[in-house]
C-alpha cells in the first residue's frame, strides 16, 4: 500500500494537472465561439458566391466553346472521368489536446489513400496542420506535394490562396485530375463531422464511383446547385469574368474548410479538457478517500502499538 508521502504528492500532482485542464478549456472556449461565428457569417457568403460561379458558367458555356483561348478557362469547369490522378487536401490541427479530432481525420485519411490505391489510382496528398503532415510521412505510401502547418488555429485567406496557388497549377498542368478536401466540418460544439468536398473541378461534388460513400456528404458550400436560367451580360467577356471569379471561387472555398476545421478543432479540444477536468476531480476525490483510509489505519497501529506497550509495562 502506498504511503502518505506518495498519495500526498500524486494528489498535488493531479491538482496541478486540473488547473491547466481548467484554463485551457475556458481558453478553448472563449476562442469557439469566435470561429463558430465566422463560420456562421461565412457561410451565406460562400454559398451566394457559388451560386454566382454557376450562372456564369452556365451563360459562358455557349460562348466558350467558340473561344479559340478559353481550353484554360474550360478546364475549370470540366467534369473529369475516373479521376486517376486525384489530389487530396488533407486538414488536421497543429496541437493536440483536442480528443480524438486528429486521429479520426488521420485515420479517415490512410483509409481513403488504401480504397484508391486499391482501384490503381495514384493519390497525391496536400496537408495542412502539423499532425497529419507527420502521420502521412510516416505511414502514409503516397506523395506529399505540399504542407502547411503553424496556422490551423488562425487560418486566413491568404493562406487558402497559397495553397489554392499551388494545387491550380497541378491541376492545369495535367498533374492531377480532381482535387478535393478531406476535412471536418463544424455542426455544433459537441459535434462535427468528417466530409469530402471537391475543390477542382469547380462545378462537380466528389465521384462516388471513386472516393468512399461515408465521407460523399455535401458540404454546405459545396456540391452542384441547380440555377434558374436567367439572362446574362458578361462584361468584358465571359473568358476575362471566369479567370477572375473561378480564383476567387477556389480561394474563398477552401478559406470556408479552414475556418470549419478550426472551429472544430477548438470545439473538440473544449470538449476533452472539460472532461479532463471532471475526470482529475474524480481522481482527487478517490485519492483522497485513499488517503484518509491509510492515515487512519496509521493512527490505529499508532494506537495498538502504544496500548500494547502499556499492557506490557503493567
């Protein structure tokens, strides 16, 4: 049986460890609810802005097909066949802490890359965040084009940009063939969920004859709408309006996924210090109660040893 000593210093110990638990879920939560807003106030924007995206390719189809420079332009509305060459956009967090948040997105990840090496395709990954980028070097069996990490807990649209940069030319270069986004999508502060969502082509949801069924669940910024067709005038010219607004499209799409798996991310992480916190008070608890039985049992023998040696001496 352990000893005052130890019990005494395990107890502190624990105490310690409540306290940081304790301050990093109020840190957690105070910081949820602001990415729970730009979520929020994010999304409307998204969806108006895909909305757009369509009409205008809609309208400009007609006219670029006639157009001897738009095989650029066309190639971002094009719908690929098979998608063999796919590009996964892998996101997870820098930090842990956060329960089981990097480890399903890890796990969800190697399983996607093994169900389309398995079809012979040739999967090629881009991560962001720290933990993905270390688990898909170590386990993982396909290329890395790119990474991005120290950033996931305040993303910006710049840093959509930089990796929208590098993907777009991939892609236009022939390199890949589809790009979508495996990440975590933000329902509320005990739940999220884990989706695919395509990036490149711009008008098309994942394939399901390619990417697993479970994880082909429209986003809510993403998949195809249906526009009512409506007069258009494109000014200066459908090519121009295109080159202009798909960039922007790709950038605020994937800055959309950023700031859910952020939200997501602090939500988790508020959620497994909460129950840290509770978890350490039940263990003080019980730490106590075996520490009050060792003192007792210590003054008990404390007690006999001195009545027996009063009944010696009589």
């Amino acid at each position: 049986m352990a000893n005052l000593k130890d019990i005494r210093r395990r107890i502190k110990s624990v105490k310690n460890t409540q306290k940081i638990t304790q301050a990093m879920r109020m840190v957690a939560a105070a910081k949820v609810k602001r990415a729970e807003n730009k979520v929020k106030a994010i999304r409307p924007y998204s969806a108006q802005l895909e909305q757009l995206l369509l009409e205008v390719a809609g309208a400009a189809q007609q006219h670029l097909a006639n157009e001897p420079d738009a095989a650029g332009t066309l190639k971002w509305l094009t719908t690929p066949t098979g998608a063999n060459n796919p590009a996964i956009v892998v996101m997870s967090s820098d930090r842990g802490l956060c329960g089981a948040f990097n480890g399903t997105i890890i796990r969800q990840a190697l399983k996607l890359e093994k169900h389309l090496l398995a079809q012979g395709k040739t999967p090629v990954f881009y991560t962001i965040g720290r933990k993905v980028t270390q688990a898909m070097k170590r386990y993982g069996k396909s290329t890395v084009i790119g990474t991005m990490v120290d950033m996931t807990a305040a993303p910006t649209s710049m840093h959509a940009k930089d990796v929208v940069d590098t993907l777009s030319k991939a892609y236009l270069a022939g390199d890949v063939d589809d790009i979508v986004v495996l990440s975590t999508h933000f329902r509320s502060m005990i739940s999220y969920k884990v989706q695919l969502t395509s990036l490149l082509p711009t008008v098309s949801i994942p394939d399901p004859g390619v990417y697993p069924a479970e994880l082909l669940a429209v986003a809510p910024t993403s998949g195809q709408a249906t526009v009512a067709p409506r007069e258009q005038l494109i000014e200066p010219d459908p090519v121009t309006v295109l080159n202009a607004l798909v960039p922007l499209y790709l950038t605020n799409q994937l800055y959309t996924l950023l700031l859910e798996s952020a939200a997501s991310e602090l939500a988790a992480r508020m959620t497994a210090m909460a129950n840290a916190t509770t978890n350490a008070s039940e263990m003080i608890g019980k730490l106590t109660i075996q520490y009050n039985k060792v003192r007792q049992a210590a003054i008990t023998q404390e007690i006999l040893e001195i009545v027996s040696g009063a009944q010696a001496l009589a």
